[in-house]
C-alpha cells in the first residue's frame, strides 16, 4: 500500500499530551506487574481503546488473573471479579429481584456485573448457561431482568479467562459468546530474565496493594472516541474485507470471518496505530491484530489438516494488501 493511500490531514493529534503521557504511564505500571509481556499488555490496551473485551487463555499460574487486577487498579476503575464454577447461576452474575414484604414490591439487587472492568475467571468452568449471561452486556453494556433493562456503568470491560479446553471439568465456550470477545491471547511462560526477575522481587500480590491509577473513566472515555477518529483508508478497508473473503473461501475453513468480526479488526488497527502516535491506519496494524481477532472465531471443516494459527498465518501471507 503506498503512501497515496495514507487519509490526507494524517498528523493531527487526537489526544493531547497530558492524555498520552498518561496512557504510556498507564502502560508502563502494569508492564512493571506482568513482566516480560510487553506485547501481551499492549494487546490488552489495545482491545480496552478499541471498546471490546478480551479473552485469556493459557495454563493456571502464568498471570491471567494479575494482569486483570493491574489493569483494574492501573485504569481506576471500578472492579469485580467472579470465579467461575459448575453450580454458578445467571443470577449469581446479573443480580436478581427479591420481595420486600414491608414496602409490597420486587426490589432489583444488582450482581457484580454492575461494574466497570469485570474478572470472569475460569469462564469455561461454568455452564453454557451461565456463560450466555454475559452475552447482552458484552455487546450492548445492558441487562434484562424481568422485562426491565438495565445500563452497565461506562466504561466497561471484560476480561475472562479459561484454562485450555482439554482440561477437566471445562465447557467449551460457544461460538456466538467467543466471538463477544473482541480478542483472545495466550501470556505463556515468562522468559529466563523475567521469570528470575519475578521469583528475586516481591510477590506480584503485595505489588498490586500499592499501585496507584494512572487514568480516570472519563479519560479512558476520551481515549476511546479518539480511537473511532484513527482515519482508515478505503484501500485499507478493502485490504481487511478481501482477508474476510480469503477466510470465506478457504478449503479447510467451514464458517469464515463476519462482517463483526471485519469490524472488530478496524477497531483494534484503529487503536493499535493510536497506541504508535499514529492517527491513521496502516496494513501493519491490521496484520499486527489479525491473528488475536480471527483465529478463536474460525470454524474449521472436518477436512481440515492444519492448525487455526497456521491457516490465519497463511491467510496473512496470501492476502495481498496492494
């Protein structure tokens, strides 16, 4: 894709400094916290910016949980964490309405999802139906309970986490409640430095008590709406719609990529170029997100010889940005 391609007016500033150097601070903390993950937290920022909500998954222990935490404590928001078993009830999450006799009516008790980042840990320990509670608020910051709807605090993010689905006592997640997840990434095990670093240095627990926020709701607010302002060419739109038919067409692919999930990757090119001082969007912040967008919603054929990774791998490859 040639400079041509590149939206005129491309060097405005979207944010302020005083705003970006809180971003980076923000960065930094919880960089400080899950060592040697640079590009994991920076993933997870990026799926905050772009407004939808992240899925972790990876072995107990590697920092699922502390990296949620962080984030919480990092961005100032309000916080709730739900671990995630098989006797959980959809009103263990969204709250339920209990009789008061005194005043002769039903009064809404609110659950933990009433919150701005939510901790749904272990979410493939609990029942499909308990894990399709969320659906409504992930995509539309709302609950219905007995006919009345109610709004979810702003912003609101959720961050879940699952052990690898050939673990015991483990429900698969649905097809229509992984793809609420805008992004899914593994942390993996820390490098040599890190890993020593980490086992030299307080636990990463008593770190977490002291951690001060570096941003305010309304800020992260403001991050967001400058994110939709990230300019994105028409010949960059027609670079992600073509991997969306490369996905629809592939012999091993059964159910390609959905318009939602073209969307979803524009929205996190759109912050990831945000997060780089960009306010425009080049073909390599959408190849950078690619992978943690696409690869969790492809259905694959029974015919199917390779891998998810390696066929959104050659997808990438095949697909010429022009």
């Amino acid at each position: 894709m040639s400079d041509t391609n590149v939206p005129g007016n491309a060097d405005r500033d979207l944010i302020d400094s005083e705003l970006r150097d809180a971003l980076a601070r923000s960065i930094a903390q919880v960089n400080s916290i899950l060592l040697g993950k640079r590009h994991e937290v920076r993933l997870a920022f990026v799926c905050l910016l772009a407004g939808g909500h992240l899925l972790i998954e990876d072995l107990p222990g590697v920092g699922k949980t502390t990296l949620a935490h962080a984030l919480a404590l990092t961005l100032g928001l309000d916080f709730q964490r739900v671990q995630f078993t098989s006797d959980l009830l959809p009103s263990d999450i969204l709250g339920v309405s209990i009789y008061e006799r005194e005043a002769g009516n039903f009064r809404f008790h609110p659950g933990p999802v009433f919150t701005q980042l939510l901790l749904a840990d272990e979410i493939n320990r609990a029942t499909p139906k308990t894990q399709s509670a969320l659906l409504e608020a992930m995509a539309e910051g709302q609950v219905t309970i007995d006919g009345r709807t109610h709004t979810l605090p702003e912003p609101f993010f959720v961050v879940a986490t699952q052990n690898p689905v050939d673990f015991a006592g483990t429900y698969p997640l649905p097809d229509s409640q992984l793809d609420r997840f805008m992004l899914r990434m593994s942390l993996g095990y820390p490098d040599a430095e890190s890993e020593r670093s980490m086992l030299a240095s307080m636990d990463r627990r008593r770190l977490l008590e002291s951690l001060p926020a570096c941003l305010r709701p309304t800020q992260i607010l403001a991050l967001r709406q400058a994110t939709t302002g990230v300019l994105a060419s028409s010949a960059l739109v027609d670079y992600v719609q073509r991997l969306l038919e490369a996905s629809r067409a592939h012999a091993e692919i059964r159910v390609g990529l959905s318009p939602r999930a073209g969307l979803a990757i524009l929205a996190a090119a759109r912050a990831q170029a945000l997060l780089a001082g960009r306010s425009y969007v080049l073909p390599e912040d959408v190849q950078a997100v690619f992978p943690y967008i696409a690869t969790h919603r492809l259905n694959l054929g029974a015919s199917a010889r390779s891998g998810r990774a390696a066929i959104v791998a050659r997808l990438l490859e095949a697909t010429a940005v022009r």
